[in-house]
C-alpha cells in the first residue's frame, strides 16, 4: 500500500525533529497569556509547527486530526468532518505540488512573524498563481473555547484551496509513467520522483567531480601567466570542497525542478543546506592552510620559532572558530533560534569550565607556551629528568621525542610550569676540562704544557678569557691543570668537531713537554698465612710514580 512501513517511521522522525524545534522558542517571542495554562496536544502552538504536524497527519492518512489544523467555522457543522477531510487532502496536494513552499520559512514564534505586513494575527502561508493572479493561503491565531491559543489555516484562505485544487494537474511526465511509479508514494512523494533524485544525486556527483577538475585545468595556466612565480599547482587542494559545493549547489537546483513533497522538500533543503556550509568550512579551512605555508615560508628564516610554533596553534584555533561559524551558520538556516542556544550554552558554561578544569588548564597552558616561548617546535630541552627534542606544541600537551626515540605526551598545564633547560638557546658552548698530570712532572714541563696549551686556544672560534689555561694545583696522584674556554659556535655537531680536535692537540702538547696524564695510584697488600713466612710482604704499585717496591 502506498506509505508503507517504511515512510511511517520517515514520519516519525519528522515529528521528532519537529517536537524538537519547539524547544528553542524565540527570544522575541511575548509571553504567554495569564489563561493559557494548557499546552496544545496537537502543537498547533506556532505557525511552522501546525503545517509541519499537519503534513505528518497527511501523510499518515490521517485526516480526521488533520481537519484540526483548519479553521472550518465557515462549514455547517453537519458538513464539517465530510469537508475538512477533503479540503485538507486538496491542501495536502497542493502544498506537496508547489516548489515554492518551504515549511522552514514559517515563523516559529508562538507569536507569529510581526514584521510581514498582516494584521498581528495572521501569518502568511504560501503564495499561489491562480489564472494569472497571486493568491495568498494565510494562517490564523485564535483561542479556543479551553482557552488555548493556536494557530490554523485560516477560514478564508480555505475557501480558495479547491479552486487551487482544480487549477492544479499532474506534469506530463506523470502522465506517460506506469501507474505504480505515480500512484505509490513515499513521505507524499512518488517513486518516480525518488528514482529522479537518486539519478540526480548520482549525476551530480560525477559532473560536479568532472567540472571542478575541468574548472582547475582550466584556469590553472591563466594563473601561472598572470603570476609565474607562484606555485599555483597547490590549489589542487582546493579540488575537494570546491566539488562539494558545486553538487550541492546543482543538487539544490535539480531539486526544485523534481518537485518533491513538502516534508522530504524540506529535509532535502536542510541536507543541501549542511553540505554548503560544510563545502564553505572545508574550503575555508584549506585556504587558511595555504596561507599558513605562505607565512611559514616569509617567517622561517627571520622569526623561526613563530613560524613552527605559533603559527600552527593560531591555524588551529582559526580552524575551531570557522567550525564554530559552520555549525551556528547550519542552525541558523535550519530554523534555530541560536540566541537562545548560546544563552543556554553561557548558563551551562559554568558547569561545563568546572567539568573541564585540566582541558582549560591546558589550553592556557598552550597559551603561554606559545607566547613566552621558553622552547619551540625542534628545540632540544631538559624538562624533569628527560631531555628530548619538541615535535610538537598542541592545544593540550606538548610532545617531545626523547634520546631514545620514544615520544613523552606532556600535558601543558603541567609543561608550562615545568622548569626548562633550553639546550638549543645557547648562544656558544663551554669548553671546560681539568688535565691531571703526572706527579713526576718537572715545573719546566708543566709550564711548556701551559704555554703550548695557550698558543692552541688563540684561534678565531675560541673565546678565551684572561687565564684560559692554568695551573691549579697537586692532587693526591696527579698536578692538575684546568682549561675554561668557549666555543663560538651553537651548533652541537660543529661543537662536537672544534672540541675533537683541541682534545688531539692537547694531548699532542703534553706528549711534546715530555710528560703524560696520571692513573691513580693501587697499592696492593698480600699476606701469606704460610708458617714458612710469619711476615707479610708489602708492595705498592703505581704507573704515575714510577716502577714497583716490594
């Protein structure tokens, strides 16, 4: 039968949704009357929401309860049931036939639409052609006799409706179809006009897919003439959303000439609407990207550390925004009162930050990060006990890679307090060793050793200060001679490379002053409990001293 199982639960959620939408009344909306103490089972409580259940009770066959959505106190009473039911069929058809009709652009004020030109209450319903002339179905706000205000076609407008009816008839598409695709239907639509938008949908995707790429070759060398030195190949990034909108756009256009019923017009209109501002996001998004590359590419040599840390935090809290503005955008064209959504979200936002305390920490953590700078995106740091490499700075956690190759997840409330060693923010390295002589060493030997290890640290990339090289003392097994230098270097391999070789050339010098580096001295104590030797023998060794005694 037509409007099988399947289109009862299609109108079942559209109640739902519809239920829904009363939840956010409109903030213009003026109170309510002292008397209305009772709420309407019917939901006949705004201009949108008594087509939209009317049109849900059609659709269901239901017409004995669609004839309350009608003000039919023109009727006989004797006449009203037998009529009603068939001016709220012909209603049906011709709301269902008019492509024009949207049933979100009904006001969902419980007030009405104060701003349209009609008396405060009546609220237009749909604009007709009838031979050649506008005709105007409007709503009526009325109390019933329980005291409830409601909203109803009004009685007027439903005398025009079956002239309308008999000025409407089926396409001559309709008229050369089988039967079964005209006459089944589906939310008030016919097969032929599901089968039609499924061909569409399917159409749209392949040209939009096609035509954008054909659009991209296309325009692709007029740009690089215009601007050679532009790498304009990455825009093929664009391709994507730029598709998206395209079958959206078309989709939308294709739609209106399928003629759907007034309930699947308006999902379809709402579906078509959230593909747009997701193309628009989308597409947003990769542009911002682009220019996050263009600026990272200006920024890299002369303000490294914004380019690789900043700058990706600030595309990402961009990127948050324009979702944000998507999602608004969508409730907003979908009918929402999204005032009195953000309303609700501020009370809410109390409970929400005291749930959220370390996601907040975080992001503030995140924050100052960023803008105190102690590290950036590839310097190398010591935080706690670990030392490791930032890869990254997110807007909960840091992540480091550590000397092990390991990577640490630190969140940045906890990193921003951290105490940091910043190894990459040196602005040269120390060169800082102490030479342990042997203790045979003659005083002419150690100041040769001096005076060689001095001439050695006078080059260019040693920063040396007024006794860079000195003698400071006799230890236990050694005399000790100390060097305390800079190397005017920050890179940690070239570093590597300059002390490498003041180490061989040292150690060149103190060879050359006829001497060498003490080990400490071992002294060994052996006793024999042999009856044969009642002392115990004594022998000290020591390769700084010269050769053993016994």
């Amino acid at each position: 039968m037509p409007g099988g199982p399947l289109s009862y639960w299609f109108a079942v959620i559209g109640t739902a949704l519809a239920a829904a939408g009363q939840v956010l009344p409109s903030s213009a909306a003026p109170p309510a009357p002292a008397d209305q103490k009772a709420q309407d089972p019917l939901n006949r409580t705004s201009p949108q929401s008594s087509i939209l259940f009317f049109l849900d009770a059609c659709h269901s066959k239901n017409y004995e309860q669609a004839v309350h959505y009608l003000d039919l106190s023109q009727i006989p009473a004797a006449d009203r049931m037998r009529q009603g039911v068939q001016v709220a069929q012909q209603l049906e058809e011709i709301l269902n036939r008019d492509a024009q009709f949207d049933v979100a652009a009904l006001s969902r004020d419980p007030g009405g639409e104060l701003q349209d030109g009609l008396r405060p209450d009546r609220d237009p319903l749909a604009t007709l052609e009838l031979n050649g002339q506008s005709v105007h179905l409007e709503m009526q706000h009325e109390k019933l006799r329980s005291g409830i205000l409601v909203w109803r076609v009004a009685s007027d407008s439903l005398a025009l409706i079956p002239k309308l009816a008999a000025g409407t008839s089926d396409s001559a598409i309709e008229r050369r179809l089988p039967a079964p695709l005209v006459n089944y239907t589906l939310l008030d639509t016919a097969i032929w006009r599901w089968l039609a938008l499924a061909i569409l949908a399917i159409a749209v995707g392949s040209l939009s897919r096609i035509g954008s790429r054909w659009l991209l070759s296309g325009v692709t060398p007029l740009l690089k003439r215009i601007a050679p030195r532009v790498n304009w190949d990455v825009f093929e990034s664009l391709l994507s959303p730029v598709q998206l909108l395209l079958a959206a756009a078309v989709f939308g256009a294709g739609m209106q000439w399928v003629d759907p019923g007034a309930v699947l017009r308006l999902y379809l209109q709402r579906a078509v609407e959230l593909l747009s501002v997701l193309g628009t996001v989308w597409l947003a998004a990769r542009i911002l990207d682009l220019g996050v590359v263009r600026v990272r590419a200006r920024l890299e040599g002369s303000q490294y550390s914004v380019s690789r840390s900043a700058l990706p935090l600030a595309s990402r809290i961009l990127k948050i925004a324009i979702l944000a503005l998507g999602v608004v955008a969508v409730l907003t064209s979908w009918g929402y009162n999204t005032t009195a959504l953000l309303t609700g979200l501020g009370i809410g936002g109390v409970a929400i930050a005291l749930a959220a305390q370390k996601t907040i920490e975080n992001l503030f953590g995140s924050v100052a990060v960023i803008s105190d700078r102690p590290v950036v995106v590839g310097d190398v740091c010591k935080f706690g006990d670990n030392v490791g490499t930032v890869e990254d700075i997110g807007l909960r956690s840091t992540r480091i890679r550590t000397a092990d190759r390991t990577l640490v997840t630190v969140p940045n409330g906890q990193f921003s307090s951290m105490t940091l060693e910043n190894f990459s923010r040196k602005d040269k390295m120390l060169f800082h060793i102490t030479l342990n002589l042997r203790r045979d060493t003659t005083p002419a030997q150690v100041r040769k050793v001096l005076h060689d290890i001095h001439g050695i640290l006078q080059d260019p990339s040693i920063e040396t200060g007024p006794i860079p090289v000195r003698f400071i003392g006799v230890g236990e097994y050694s005399l000790n001679v100390e060097i305390f230098v800079y190397i005017r270097t920050e890179n940690g391999d070239e570093f590597l490379k300059i002390q490498q070789e003041l180490l061989l050339q040292i150690l060149d010098a103190v060879a050359a002053a006829g001497t060498a580096l003490a080990l400490p001295t071992q002294a060994s104590v052996q006793y024999a409990f042999d009856h044969k030797a009642p002392a115990p023998e004594v022998r000290a060794d020591s390769a700084a001293n010269g050769p053993a005694r016994t």
